[in-house]
C-alpha cells in the first residue's frame, strides 16, 4: 500500500512535468510523447501523478525539457 507522502510526491512531480513542458514547448501531450518514447497515456499518466516513471524515462523527459532532472524535483 502507498503512502500518502509517496502519492503526493508523483503528484507534485506531475505537476511540475506538465507545467514545465507547457512553458517550454509547444508539445501536446501525444508529442511529447513522441519525442520521449512514451505513449500519450503514459504521458498523461505521469502528469497526473497516476504512475511511477522510471528513472530513465525522467532522464528522456528532463532533456525534452532542456533541464536537468533535479529540476523535475524541486517542490
């Protein structure tokens, strides 16, 4: 069972994905993906805070994003 700390985290990890592709792209959802090698589900999923992402999808998404992956856990 998760904890509620822990789903907060993915929430706000969520949040600060979708709020930094918006400000720094033109990518929709289903772009995004495209450019990171997720589904849009999965996209929508993260941003969402529904799912664990990987470590490794982190690193795709952080440099789609031009920032560095700590940058994604800054809250």
């Amino acid at each position: 069972m998760e904890s509620d700390e822990h789903n907060k985290a993915l929430i706000t990890l969520g949040k600060t994905i979708r709020k930094l592709r918006e400000e720094t792209t033109t990518f929709s959802q289903d772009k995004f993906g495209l450019e990171v090698d997720l589904s849009e589900n999965q996209i929508r999923r993260i941003e969402k805070g529904q799912t664990n992402p990987t470590v490794k999808s982190l690193l795709k998404i952080s440099k789609a994003l031009n920032v560095n992956i700590k940058d994604l856990f800054l809250f």
